[in-house]
C-alpha cells in the first residue's frame, strides 16, 4: 500500500494520506446519499485498520447534504459508530450544512464516537491536534 491512495466510485472520490499525526481522507462529491455516505465510511473503517493512528481528518467537498433524518441515520449505524477510541474531525466549508453537522456531531457522540465538525481545515486541524491525554 502507498502512503497516498485514490479510489473513485461513480458518486465519489475518496483520498487516503496516512501523515505524522492523523490519517487524512478528502472526499469529493457532487450528490449526497445515504448509500455513499455508509460506504464513504465503510472505506474509512477499512483503512483505519490499516495504521495505528487514532485521529482522523476528513475534508469533504459535497455542496448537497443528507436530511437530518438521513444524517440521524448514517452516523447511527456502523461502521460510522465503530470508531471507540478515535478522534474524529471534519472539515466541511458549506455554512449552510452547518446545523445539520452538529446534529451529526452529536449523534455520534451519544454512540461513543468522538467527531467535531468544522467549516475550514485550519480549525478542524487544530482541534484534531490539542491533546486530551
């Protein structure tokens, strides 16, 4: 495996970096799905396994966005809830999404899992980086 992988799939593309700190992933798509969203962190799941690293930055490019009911929904079910022990942060720069993400946010946090979403890199980085040890 290389540092940097890129898998596409017909709604999406999906980067992997694997960097000092973090495991980044870049997700780009123009659609947004409950089915792309399940598998967009079903790929996540599967690479984590793959480096010790225990936070994770996920910067997405994706205009549309789930209901709150979908997004309910998603970060309910695994793998998006299989992530004990990990930090999650996400960078997603539409202001309009900005409700529906901390309702995500929470939901995950009420499962266990521990994601802050952000509407640039900068700031979600900084987050990801402070140590709660």
């Amino acid at each position: 495996m290389t540092p940097s992988e890129e898998f596409s799939k017909e709604s999406y593309e999906i980067n992997f970096e694997y960097r000092p700190q973090y495991m980044y992933v870049k997700v780009k798509s123009d659609r947004a799905s409950v089915e792309m969203s399940l598998a967009v962190w079903a790929k996540i799941a599967e690479r984590r396994t793959k480096t010790e690293l225990k936070k994770i930055l996920i910067e997405t490019d994706m205009p549309k966005s789930l209901t709150a009911g979908e997004f309910f929904w998603v970060r309910s079910q695994s793998p998006a809830v299989d992530f004990p022990g990990y930090k999650i942060a996400i960078a997603d720069p539409y202001p309009e999404k900005r409700s529906v993400n901390e309702f995500g946010d929470t939901v995950s946090f009420n499962r266990g899992v521990f994601t802050q979403t952000f509407t640039n890199f900068e700031d979600a980085e900084q987050w990801l980086l402070e140590s709660e040890d």
